[in-house]
C-alpha cells in the first residue's frame, strides 16, 4: 500500500509540473507552437494571435485572432479568419507533450469555400489530410472533436465564378469518436428566414476519404420541411429517400434567396411527397419509385435529369388527374361570363430547363376545357415548349396535334389540332357559354396568338379551320318556323352542316356555311368577336320548292353577346332576297311612267340606258344652243 501511494504521488508531482509548464509557458511561445502544429496539419499557414491559456471550465488555449490561409489558385483573402476562438485541450494529450484539441469555439468566423472544376480549396493537408488518424503523433489532431461551436457565421461559397453567401450562421458539430457517427445542427439565414438543419453521418471517416456513409438530414424553413434517409458522399453522390413537406414552397425557395417565386396552382405550390433519388458524382440526378403531390394533383414520376447551368430533364409522369387550369389564365371554374381573364401568365418557367416530359393521365383540365384520358410529349428548347398531343380524349371525341408556347421574347402561341366526333354543346358551353347547339363535329383549326394574358391571346388570334357536323340539334331557333315569319323559340333538326372560318385580330368570320336540313337547306355568313364576346350571323333558310317553285329564303339574324343572343327574321333582307323580280318590275312600271309625262310635257325623251336627269340636261343643252344660233344670225 505504502509503494501504492508513493506511486499515486509521483504520477502527481508530474501532473503538476506539466501543468506548471503549460501555465509558466509564455503567450507567444504557446500561440507560435500552436501555430506551427496547425500549419503542418493543414499544410497551410495558420496564424494565432493575442494567445492565453485557460484552466477553468475548459483546459484549453484562447485566441484573440484566428487566420488559415487560402489556397493558392483560390485568391489572397483567407480560407478562414475569427475575430475570437477558444480551443479545448486533450489534458491526457497535454500531458503526453501534445496538443490534441477536443473542442473549438469560434465568434464571427468567416469561412470561404471555392470551388473550380474538380479543385476545392477545403482540400487541406500534406496528402489525404482530412481522414488521416494522427492521433499517435507528436503535435495535435483535428480528426475528432467533441464540439466545434460556430455563432454568427459568415460562409462564402464560389462555385465556377458564382458567389452565394450565407450570413450569421450557427453551427453546432459533434464528433467524439473517431470511427463513431458526427451529428450537425446549423441555423443558416442565406436570405429573409433561417434554415434549420440537422444531420448525422454514421461514417464520416469513410466520407471524408472520398467514399459514402449512412446519412440522415433534415431541413426545416418558414414554407415546411425537407429531409432525406440514405448513403452520401462529399463528391457529390447520394442515394435515398428524399421526402418533401411544404406547405409553402415560394416560402421555401426565399429562404434560400429565390425571391419573388410564383408557381401556378396545380404546379407546387404546395408539394408533398416521397422521392426515390440517385445523384452521380458526374451531376446525374435518377427519380425512380417517385410519388409528389404538388396542390392537388398527385404524381408518379421517374425522371433523369443533367444537372448543369441549366438542367437537362427526361421525365416520364403518371396521374389519375391533372388540374392545370393556371396554366391557361383559368381558375377551374369554366368560362368567365363577364370576360376573358386579363391577369398576367407566367410563362418564365419554360426557361428553367430543357428536355423532354412525357404524360399520362386520365384525365386533364385546363380550363375552361376539360378532357379524358390523355397521352402527351412536351418538348422544352430555349424557352419554347412543344405539346404534342399524341392522344386526347374529351367532349365525346379524340383531338390530337400540337400546341406551342413559345416565351424566347415575349409570350406566342399556336395551335394545329384536328378533332372527330367532339360534342358541341359541352365544348361550346365550356369555351363560350353556348348552349344552344349539339351533336357531334369534325374539323381542324390551325390559330397564331400573342400576348402577356388569356384577354391578349385572344384578341390576337389569327388564322383558319374548318368544321362538319351533324346531325345536331340548334336550340331556341325553328328555322322552319321561319318561313312564316316566327323563328325565334323552338328546335331545329339540321342533318348535316358544314363550314370553313377565317380568324384576323380575334374576329372569326364565316361565310360559306352549308346546312341540310329535312325537306329545307340553310346557309349562313357573319362574324364571331372572340375577344369581345359576341357575334352577328344571318342563317338564311331555303325552301326551293315553295312560290310554284321559285323558291322562298327567309333570314334569320342571330346578333347580341354570348349569353344573350337575340334571333329575327331579317325582313329587309327577305325583301331582297324573295321579291327582286317583283320589286324591279314595278320601278320599270314608274320609270316608264315618269319619261312618257316627261315627253308629253316637254317633249324630252329618255333614252334606253339614260336617266332623267341626263336627258333634261340634253334638252336644255339644245334650246341653249338654238337661241345662241338666232341671237348670232341677227
């Protein structure tokens, strides 16, 4: 027992001495040894200065300046500069004659972290620095660290000439063991909210090597939370699930300095959803086994996506139901009956990626239109998007062609569609609030429009397109009835009708409009204002065999806005087109009669081809020249 306490007491006569030593060593010695050790660690100059030593809570050393210098291709400020840090000491170590600290403390730090090409500037050391074990070697080690404390942060980070900074950061990292898991909690503030996070690598040595580990991370701003359970590494790679919870993504995206994020509704924004994703260490992003509910509509989604300047995407998107109503200026509430909307489209995503998306989906609304089931490529390049509609079923028919919305200088669009046996009477009730026409119809319309809102491309629309349909049914009108000056109320029965259109300005006009109906015929000519929502059209009916067979036309005019059409027979204009004949004769009647009281009375004749006032005219022209003759004679 005796040599037991003897023992005891020498082990403590030497831990007095060393930290005797320590505490009698001078400022500038401690900060110069410090110093050196951390530049042969790093393989960087590090310079401490204004250095004391502290006992209490913490064994450690305090500086009152911190400075690592940068890389040399990466710029002369300093990779990492402190007003102030505290460095905690190893007291075992110390007394082994190291310096190993176990927690670093640091105030109003500024780290700067570049990157170009393949070369960063946090690659520090003499070889593979940063997951080599020293802790067997003279000097000190930064491989593990209790804590390592960061408040009011300021992070610099320049990737290929972009700067992104990050100001009054907080960091929290802890690493005890070495071959133990590192856990992360940060509150960053890039923009108008913080960021929190909180991580934890199961294998941080592997990572720091340049291989993977187990990752779990989780990100919470003021629009919701994302979070991500798989293997990362730092080159970077990763391979997981990435889950989404944002009940406010434009909340989101300001956070990380995106300000100003408006996505249309149906689109994101809100999004919620479970992500199968693979990243390469060559910027390859996979989606696999995806499921993403952005507002309401939920999708499944695989997608390969380059991520560069500006990402290249190859994307393949299942739903029961898609609502992109916002798209079209539509709030998915049908046709306005006051007017077309004038709010602005936001057509700036067509410039935020380009590649191609194929769709399926029961079925689709972008309203006012709304279809079945629907098959569809889009095709993104510079800001001009190509909807190729391989398959679109809706109204009781197929359409297909393609739409086109170009954005490269201003807001275009065209459309080149083709449809068979669409139902009149819901599209027209959809697009027009009409519904007084049914049965099913054929054509193609080929439209150019321009303009920054729903109100704009429709007062732009040009071009052409033709229709057949039947049979149908019009109602409100009996154009038979018309035939006996009453058309207005009641149906008509029409077995086919046909039609071509011309659109200039928003204005559709028609001239050559053909209907069959039982035992009449019909045609028709006029105007349809598609800006202006409304339209003046005379349908006039036919009945060959009517007056002993010279047939009778009755015109029926159809003139006033969308929802309030007025119908009435044109009684001018089955004037003209019924009693010409009639009407000719008797002015030939009273013409005669005018020129025999002309000749009667004053002797002037009218010639055949000649008015009465040219022949009164001549007439005077020759009693002048007469009385000129007898004035000269005498």
């Amino acid at each position: 027992m005796r040599l037991l306490w003897k023992a005891l007491g020498f082990f403590a006569v030497l831990i007095a001495v060393a930290f005797g030593a320590l505490i009698l060593m001078p400022a500038d010695g401690m900060g110069r040894i410090a110093s050196d050790q951390l530049s042969k660690q790093l393989g960087r100059d590090v310079t401490l200065s204004d250095v004391s030593l502290s006992l209490w809570p913490v064994l450690g050393v305090q500086a009152g300046g911190v400075r690592v210098a940068n890389a040399d291709w990466a710029g002369e400020a300093p990779m990492f500069e402190a007003t102030s840090a505290a460095f905690g000491l190893d007291p075992v170590a110390a007394l082994q004659g190291r310096l190993e600290f176990r927690s670093i403390e640091a105030d109003t730090p500024t780290l700067r972290l570049t990157q170009q090409g393949s070369r960063t500037n946090w690659h520090v050391g003499n070889g593979d620095s940063a997951g080599t074990d020293t802790s067997g070697t003279t000097g000190f080690t930064l491989t593990t660290l209790d804590k390592l404390s960061i408040a009011r942060g300021r992070v610099i980070l320049t990737r290929d000439g972009q700067v992104t900074e990050i100001n009054d950061a907080d960091l929290d990292l802890r690493w005890p063991d070495t071959y133990g898991p590192l856990t992360i909690e940060a509150k960053l503030r890039p923009a108008v909210s913080p960021i929190s996070l909180q991580a934890t690598l199961q294998k941080p040595r592997a990572m720091i090597a340049g291989g993977a580990g187990p990752v779990t991370l989780s990100m919470t701003t003021s629009g919701g939370t994302v979070s991500f359970d798989g293997l990362a590494g730092n080159a970077p790679e990763a391979q997981g699930t990435l889950k989404l919870d944002l009940s406010d993504t434009a909340k989101t995206a300001a956070a990380f300095g995106q300000l100003g994020l408006s996505l249309p509704k149906g689109l994101g924004q809100t999004a919620k959803g479970q992500l199968g994703l693979t990243l390469t260490r060559v910027g390859r992003l996979a989606l696999r086994d995806s499921t993403l509910r952005l507002d309401g509509n939920t999708l499944e989604l695989a997608a390969d996506i380059d991520l560069g300047v500006k990402p290249r995407v190859n994307a393949q998107i299942r739903a029961d139901a898609l609502d992109l109503s916002a798209l079209s200026g539509g709030t998915g509430d049908g046709a306005p009956s006051s007017g077309w909307s004038t709010s602005p489209i936001d057509a700036s995503g067509l410039a935020g990626f380009d590649g191609e998306i194929a769709l399926v989906t029961g079925a689709l609304t972008l309203d006012p239109y709304k279809f079945g089931k629907t098959r569809a490529l889009l095709t993104v390049d510079n800001s001009r998007a190509v909807f190729e509609l391989r398959e679109l079923q809706g109204y009781g028919g197929l359409v297909t062609g393609s739409f086109v919305a170009n954005n490269r200088s201003g807001l275009s669009t065209r459309a080149d569609l083709a449809f068979a046996g669409v139902a009149l009477k819901d599209l027209l009730k959809d697009t027009m609030n009409v519904e007084r026409f049914s049965g099913p119809a054929d054509g193609s319309v080929s439209l150019l429009a321009s303009g920054g809102s729903v109100a704009a491309l429709v007062a732009s629309l040009s071009g052409d397109g033709a229709l057949r349909a039947g049979p149908g049914v019009i109602e409100g009108i009996d154009l038979a009835a018309a035939l006996t000056g009453q058309a207005s109320g009641g149906t008509t029965i029409f077995d086919q009708a046909t039609g071509t259109f011309t659109v200039k300005d928003g204005v559709m006009r028609n001239n050559d409009l053909s209907m069959a109906l039982p035992r009449l015929t019909a045609k028709g000519e006029g105007r349809v204002d598609l800006g202006k929502r409304n339209l003046d059209y005379l349908l006039t009916v036919l009945a060959p065999g009517a007056r002993g067979g010279r047939g009778l036309a009755i015109p029926v005019r159809v003139k006033g806005p969308w929802g309030n059409l007025a119908i009435n027979v044109d009684a001018a204009e089955a004037l003209n087109a019924n009693f010409s004949d009639e009407r000719d004769a008797l002015e030939q009647k009273a013409r005669d009669k005018v020129n025999a009281a002309l000749e009667e009375k004053l002797g002037v004749t009218v010639q055949e081809g000649q008015n009465v006032q040219d022949a009164l005219r001549q007439k005077i022209e020759e009693r002048a020249k007469g009385e000129l003759l007898n004035l000269l004679g005498r």
